[in-house]
C-alpha cells in the first residue's frame, strides 16, 4: 500500500529540496544523453566512482554537523582497529590529546577543590569495574555530585566544562577529516556503516548528495538495460 501524500508531513526545507530537484532536472537528463555511448564496463567504472564520491559526501557531512555542535559519539564510538588505527597517525594527534587532557585535568582539578564529596568518589574509579551494575552505579553517583557542583558554581563549572569538552571535540574532528582524507588519497569507498545511520539525517537535502543519487541510479538504470 503506497503512502499517503500529506502536505503537513513535508519538511519545513522541502521546498528548498524541490527547487533543486527542478534545477538539476536539466543536468541530469543532459548527463544521461551523455553517457548513452558507454558500454557495461564503463558504466560499472563509473558507477563505483560515485558511489565513492557519495561515501565520502556523507561522511563529510557528518563531520560539519559536529563542527555545529552535533553529537560526536559515532565517531568517538567507532570499533573497528583498522578504521582506530588511521585515526591515531592523524598529523597532530599527540598535540590535540595533550590539550584535551590538560583540560580535563583543570576540570578535576575544580571538581576536587570545590567538592569533597567527589574527590573522596574518585577513589572508587576503576579503568575496568567488575560489573556493568559497579560501573552504572558509580557513574550515577557522581553525576549527581556533579549536577550539584553546577548548581553551587554554575559559571567556574561551564567554563572548565565547555573547555576539556571542545577540545575533546577538536581531538576528533582532527581524526575524522584525516580519516576521510586517507579514504580519498586511496580512493578508497568509505564505509559509512561506522556512523550511526541516524547522524546522517537531513543529507537528503543537500544539492550535492541529491546530484550524485540521482547520477548513479541513471548509471545503475543504463546497466540494467545493456545485462
């Protein structure tokens, strides 16, 4: 059963969506008389082509929406040792992990002077709990101390804390552009499925994510036809 239209459901962007669709309408029936000539091997040639240009337009895209204040945690949560180990050699690496320590240092550093009470709940930390139940249950309590500290010295706290966090953040944005250079200087596909789908949201909309998904079903659509 197809979908019902409805025009309250349209993204408040839409419109700007429509608009370059209609634009581009044109280039693509253009690109398509253009490459009626190929034959199925140039066709796959070009097809893996954008389909590498199409990876690296959203992960690219990911990475501004951080660069705004998005969430990093797909990237800082990333698993795979050979995706960590490119990351780790990006030019910069030791420097950019220095600051960011240093300002978590000057963040503990302001939660131990201002708070007894979390200072003496440090010592219960473990680099590895026994249990999920030890760690959950220690995370809790001091963000509950946190939470009050915050409270209690709501300028001191934002500041130490807005600092060690937009390091963090600068730490990972140096990993992620190095990251999504390698992949090009190799002219690798990059593989988008070590993001959380979820982040990337919203891509639909960009003029150059619409130009190449529309290439590569013309692409796609051709081959079809010559199998």
């Amino acid at each position: 059963m197809k979908p019902i239209f409805k025009l309250n459901c349209i993204p408040k962007n839409s419109f700007y969506f429509f608009v370059l669709l209609f634009m581009a309408s044109s280039t693509f029936a253009m690109f398509a008389q253009d490459y009626n000539e190929l034959g199925l091997k140039e066709l796959e040639v070009l097809e893996r082509h954008y389909n590498k240009e199409l990876s690296y337009c959203k992960f690219e895209f990911y990475l501004k929406k951080i660069e705004k204040g998005k969430s990093r945690y797909s990237l800082a949560s990333i698993s795979d040792k050979n995706l960590k180990s490119i990351m780790e050699i990006a030019p910069n690496d030791e420097v950019f992990r220095k600051e960011w320590k240093d300002a978590v240092k000057q963040f503990s550093d302001f939660e131990d002077k201002n708070s007894p009470e979390i200072k003496l709940h440090r010592k219960n930390y473990r680099i590895r709990f026994n249990a999920k139940v030890e760690r959950d249950a220690y995370y809790e309590k001091y963000w509950r101390l946190s939470k009050e500290l915050k409270r209690e010295k709501f300028e001191e706290y934002t500041r130490y804390h807005n600092n060690f966090d937009s390091k963090l953040n600068e730490m990972w944005l140096n990993r992620g552009w190095y990251l999504l250079n390698f992949y090009k200087s190799k002219d690798l596909l990059f593989p988008v499925n070590c993001i959380h789908w979820e982040d990337y949201e919203g891509i639909e909309y960009e003029e150059k994510y619409i130009e190449l998904t529309e290439k590569i079903k013309i692409v796609n659509k051709k081959m079809e036809q010559l199998r």
